[in-house]
C-alpha cells in the first residue's frame, strides 16, 4: 500500500513537471513574439472578437499555473486548473476542424512544429496524464465530480466565447477584420495603355470601361479578357461646353451626363448613339441609373449647398423628387455627408457610403430609407477640419480627411466596401502592398468577411466592379480579373 501511495506521489509529481514545462515554454513562446500571438488571435476565425483580452489572459493563467504547479499546498488545484485550460485548448481546436468557416495555420509557440491533428493528440495526451494522476490521488465521487465539472464547463466556456464571438464580429465589430481564404484569386490581368479610365457598368457578361481623358471613348471586354472591342459615342447635339463627362450602363440602355450643365444625355448600347434626355434641371455631382427612365442624383440644397440625395424620372413627363433628410449631417452637410452612390440590381435598393464615417445607407428605389448599417470601423463622427473662406464663401477642408471608405460596388445582397483604414491585428506588410475589401450583407447588416486586392508595380486600384463571378478592378493603367471563390459564391447565392 506504501509503495503504491509513493508510486501515486510520484507519477503526481511527473505529471506535474511535465505541466510546468509545457507552460512555461508556451508562455515565454507567447510573450517573446507577442504581436505575432495577438495577430494571429485577431485572425482566428472563432475568437477574433477577445483577441486582446484572451491574449493575455492566456500568458497570466499559464505563468499562474506554473507557479501554482510549483508549490505543494496548491499543487492539486493547480493540477484540475491545467486539466481545464488543456480542455480549453482542445476544445478551440476541435471546433477549428470542424465548425470553422476556415483552418488558420497552426504557427507560433507550442504550435509551431505541429499541424492541427498533431496538436489535437499532444493535448489529449496531457489532459489523460493530468485526470489519471488526479483520479488516483483522489479516486471517489468527490474527484470524479470535480474533474468532470472542470472538464464540461472549459468546454461550454469556448462553446460560449465562439458564439458570442461570432455574433460580435457580424454585428459589433471592433474592427478586426477575418481574412477568409479563397474568396478571391487574381486570374487575370489586361494592360489598357492608358491611364484615366473607370467602369462604366457591365451588360450581358461583357464589361464595359469610360475613360476621362476621351470621355467619348468606350472600350469593351468580355469577361476573360481576351476580347477588346472599343466605341465612340455620337451625341445630339455635341457642342455643350461640357466640363466633367461620365458614362454608365445599365442593361441595353447608357447614360451620358454632366451634371455641372447639367445634362443627361440616353441612348442603346446597340449603336452608341445618344440623344438629350435630361438638361437644365437638376443640378448634381453624382448620378446612378436605376433602370431606363429612372435615376438617382446626389445634388446640393439651394442656400445651404448641403448633400442631398434625390431621383430623376423621365417617362412621359419628368418627375424630379428630392429626399433632403437621407443624408445625416455631422458637420457642415457638405463634406461629411461625401460618399460613394451605388445601386443593387438584384435588391433593387440603393446603397449610399459615407467617406468619412462608419455607416452606409439603404434605401428604396423611392429614397425611403431601409436601414442603417455600421462598417466594422469605429469611426461614428466624420473627423474633419472644415473652414469657410471669407471672400468667396466656400467651405473648404483646412487638414487632410480622415477617410473612412474610399469606394464601393453593391451587386445582389453584399456591399463590396475599400476600406481607408488598417485594422486591428493586420500586417503593415499587407496593408502597403494592398487595398482591403469588407464584404457586408446588406440585408442582414453584418459584415462577413474581407480579402486583398494587390497593387500592380506601385500602383493602388482606383475603381472597381462586380459581377456575378468575379470582382475586376482598375489597378493603375490595368484591368485585373479576381474570380470568387467558394466562400464569396456561396454567399452571392443566397
């Protein structure tokens, strides 16, 4: 019985060397390359949300444990507690392999040399060596319920952070963003040759390019790339002094327009020939075709000049409607209510981007507004320095605009948002050599996702587009071709 009762201490204390040396190892592992362990944290595709609390509460608790480990009068407490964290741990990597939206890669600290599974059985293997060594020191009900106690709530303690995690990065995002592979691959790239172009829309599998340089100008591709056609628009009458032309397409119909005149010229993309539909009211800086005789504008309020939004109808007599309360004014309505205008053909909802805030806009064909929705950026207040020149009257902008969202493109449910700003737990690296797209359910209101879209010899993308495959965007003087994967197709197919 002696000799058993010494085997027991003896096998306790082994147990208990091994503990310590696995978490001292993990938490020198984890505090020599702390950044590294805290981005890694904010990339996991369960925890993103507790990256920095967990991050620390992880070293505290392994450092705690070594030292109670250490000590006799708390070595058997110590002992149930490291059974616990390493069900923590194993429980985290079995809902990795089997309820992630991805598998990260398995680096860093006691990782490093080990691949998911691998590490899956080291950990089993220390959590059957601690309960073994408990479970003889104390084999009776009272062991045997605390042991199970420790292990049932460390799992329903992750159970419940990857729950509220999720909910918090849909929902309440405090700006970490999840980088999910194989959303998007670049595939193909084209040379224009030129600078100054943009898209001008996308119709029947083809794509099609404006340039601001010969504004007359239309170039054509079909969706490889492969095929360039190029056309020149004729305009009834042509001889306005026309100052800052822009061309869209939607469907068999294209909108000339300069809303500076102001004037809105129509036509069919079958003979690129255009006629006035629209002129000498209203005045506007942005304007998004909603169908064949309908468009929305974004103009200014006569007096205050403040941003408004409004529609243009045209069918057997024209209708202009404008909607002054859409926009919110933080500032002065002028500068801080700039954004991207954009439309949802499958939704049939408009879609408006503050530059300078973290929210957007959804509305109906009609400008009543949907709902609100917050981008993952805390950014609630515009923060600008706006001036007004005493001479002239004008606002201007006395500092450099803290830019939000630089530009976006809706297409059926989602908002394809380039972000103006880093993230929490992102590479600096990634973040020179690329611009970052948020993706957002616009019905929903959550963000799902974001991905990279490299530069191209130095240069960042100036405009992108969205079709039902693939994401084409303008990278200097390129076209290049990202095509979706499972991920994003998945989600355009709901």
């Amino acid at each position: 019985m002696k000799l058993n009762i010494k085997l027991q201490n003896v096998f306790l204390e082994m147990v208990c060397f091994l503990y310590i040396i696995l978490f001292t190892y993990a938490a020198i592992s984890k505090l020599i390359d702390f950044e590294n362990f805290q981005t890694q944290l904010g990339q996991s595709p369960l925890l993103s949300a507790y990256a920095a609390s967990i991050s620390f509460l992880v070293i505290f608790a392994e450092l705690g444990l070594v030292v109670a480990l250490s000590l006799r009068v708390s070595r058997i407490k110590a002992l149930y507690l490291s059974v616990g964290l390493m069900t923590v741990f194993t429980t985290y990597i079995i809902l990795i392999l089997n309820f992630s939206s991805f598998i990260p890669c398995s680096c860093g600290g006691i990782l490093e040399k080990l691949g998911w599974n691998e590490h899956l059985i080291f950990n089993l293997f220390f959590i059957f060596i601690g309960s073994c060594s408990l479970l003889l020191h104390q084999y009776d009900k009272k062991g045997i319920i605390s042991l199970l106690l420790i292990v049932v709530s460390s799992v329903l303690f992750v159970v419940f952070l990857f729950l509220s995690s999720e909910d918090t990065m849909k929902k309440q995002n405090p700006f970490i963003r999840r980088f999910t592979p194989n959303v998007a691959s670049r595939t193909l790239t084209k040379n224009l040759n030129n600078y100054g172009f943009y898209f001008a829309g996308h119709s029947k599998g083809n794509i099609y390019l404006g340039n601001t340089i010969s504004p007359l100008t239309i170039i054509e591709f079909d969706s490889t790339l492969q095929h360039k056609k190029q056309y020149s628009i004729q305009l009834t009458p042509d001889t306005l002094p026309f100052r800052a032309v822009k061309t869209k397409i939607l469907g068999a119909h294209f909108f000339l327009y300069d809303g500076s005149i102001p004037i809105i010229y129509r036509g069919l993309v079958s003979d690129w020939k255009a006629t006035i539909w629209v002129t000498k009211k209203p005045y506007f800086t942005t304007l998004q075709p909603i169908d064949s005789t309908l468009c929305v504008f974004r103009g200014q309020q006569l007096g205050t000049y403040e941003n408004i939004l409004g529609t243009i109808a045209l069918d057997d007599s024209l209708k202009i409607r404008k909607q002054k309360h859409l926009l919110q004014k933080q500032i002065d309505g002028i500068f801080d209510t700039d954004g991207t205008l954009t439309y949802s053909e499958g939704l049939k909802k408009i879609v408006y981007t503050y530059f300078y805030r973290n929210q957007f806009i959804v509305a109906d064909t009609a400008l009543q507004l949907v709902h609100h929705v917050t981008t993952i950026d805390t950014t609630t207040r515009a923060k600008l320095k706006v001036v007004r020149v005493k001479k002239s009257g004008d606002s201007k902008l006395a500092a450099p605009p803290y830019t939000v969202n630089l530009r976006s493109a809706a297409f059926n449910e989602l908002l394809f948002n380039q972000s103006g700003l880093r993230g929490r737990y992102e590479s600096k690296k990634n973040w020179d050599h690329a611009s970052i797209i948020d993706v957002y359910d616009i019905t929903n209101k959550i963000y799902l996702f974001s991905f990279y879209i490299y530069h191209e010899n130095k240069m960042k993308m100036s405009d992108l587009l969205i079709t039902e495959k693939a994401l084409y965007a303008i990278v200097g003087h390129q076209i290049v071709k990202y095509t979706f994967g499972t991920p994003m197709l998945t989600q355009l197919k709901k």
